[in-house]
C-alpha cells in the first residue's frame, strides 16, 4: 500500500509571505490541505493547540527570529510528523534535531512531497 498525501492536513509554520504561499500551494497541488501558515512561533503553537486532526507539518527553523524547536516538540508530544525547512539544510539543525526530514531552501514539490512521505 502506498502512503497517500491526498487529503491530509499540513500545518505550515514560516515567517516569509512568498515562502508560505509557496507552501500553500505545493501542498494543494499535492492533494493536502494546508493549516495556517503560522508567522511566529507563538501562533504555531495556538494552532497546535487548538487543530486537533492534523497529519504533518512544515516548520522553518528560524522564524521571525526565533528557533521553531518548541513547536517541534509540541508536535513530537502529540505524535504528529514534521519536516524542517531551512536554508542551511540538515547541517543548521542541533545535533538532538538531526535525523529529521529536512527541505532545503529554495525546494520544489518533489523535495516536499519526498519530506512529507518520508516523515509520515
């Protein structure tokens, strides 16, 4: 059995606009449903929070400013998969973080839907 992306719903957590609109529609194109996007960490952690049915998530490493790890461990808490999105590839991440699916920037559908499979 194939693992089917169609359907699913992504939580996206990144701070640049283009980047997010992006995201949206990759994950569209892909059949998923995305969530957000959450510009801050703070607002990803309410959407977690309150969006009980979700299937995955994108996080940018650095947003706004800040490290997303908290709301990675949010979602890991609550056995929800997830994919980084950094522009410094698995190599940005700590030591305790790699391992993870991780999307360098710039991506393309391919290297998402590959992340988001490989993730769930």
């Amino acid at each position: 059995m194939t693992l089917s992306l169609q359907d699913r719903r992504v939580l996206i957590i990144e701070d640049e606009s283009l980047v997010a609109m992006l995201l949206e529609t990759v994950l569209e194109d892909l059949g998923c449903t995305p969530v957000g996007p959450a510009s801050s960490v703070d607002e990803g952690l309410r959407l977690i929070a309150s969006e009980t049915d979700l299937d995955a998530a994108l996080l940018d490493v650095n947003v706004a400013g800040h490290q997303v790890f908290p709301a990675a461990e949010a979602l890991k808490a609550l056995g929800v998969p997830f994919v980084f999105s950094t522009g410094y590839g698995e190599g940005g991440l700590p030591d305790d973080w790699r391992g993870h699916p991780t999307i360098q920037k710039p991506f393309t559908e391919a290297t998402v839907r590959t992340a988001l499979m490989k993730a769930m």
